[in-house]
C-alpha cells in the first residue's frame, strides 16, 4: 500500500507543479495541457488501484472521490479544449 501512495504522489506532485507553479505559468496552457492530464490521469488510476485492492475496507467517500475527481478531470479537459464559435475579441 506504501508503493501505491508514493505512486500517486509521484504522479500527482508533477501535474500540480505544472498547473501551479509560477515558471510553468509562462508557458501557454495549451503547450502544457497534455502533460497535465497525463499527470492527473495516471494519478487517478492509482487512487482508483488503491481502492480496488480491498474494496470491502474502502471508506464511504472513496466512490464519490474516485467518481467525482473523474468528473473534474474530464469536465476541465473538456472546458480547456473545446472550440469557441466566435474568435474572441483581441483589441477592445
């Protein structure tokens, strides 16, 4: 149980880093989005792993953490790459 929460760690720290950090935030957030869910993905299948190892000795809440940061993360990639229908004013 202590590999899978080192694990998630190790995945989670990085795709925080890149969506927090102050140097990353210099780069566009289209340039590092992949990354991003890429970090975050690997993340929730480890929190999803960790449940599935005892499922009786899972805490009430686990379903809904596992069910609802599967939500945020598919809603912000959604949000973050979906088409605009107008091009958005640069000039004012």
């Amino acid at each position: 149980m202590l590999a899978c929460y080192v694990l998630l760690l190790v995945a989670f720290i990085p795709g925080a880093f890149l969506t927090l950090h102050y140097l990353w935030r210099k780069v566009s957030i289209h340039k590092r989005s992949k990354f991003i869910f890429g970090f975050f993905i690997s993340a929730w299948i480890m929190l999803l792993s960790i449940g599935v190892q005892d499922p009786n000795n899972a805490p009430d809440g686990y379903n809904v953490l596992v069910v609802g940061l599967a939500i945020a993360i598919a809603g912000s990639y959604w949000w973050l790459h979906r088409k605009r229908d107008k091009a958005e004013e640069v000039f004012p």
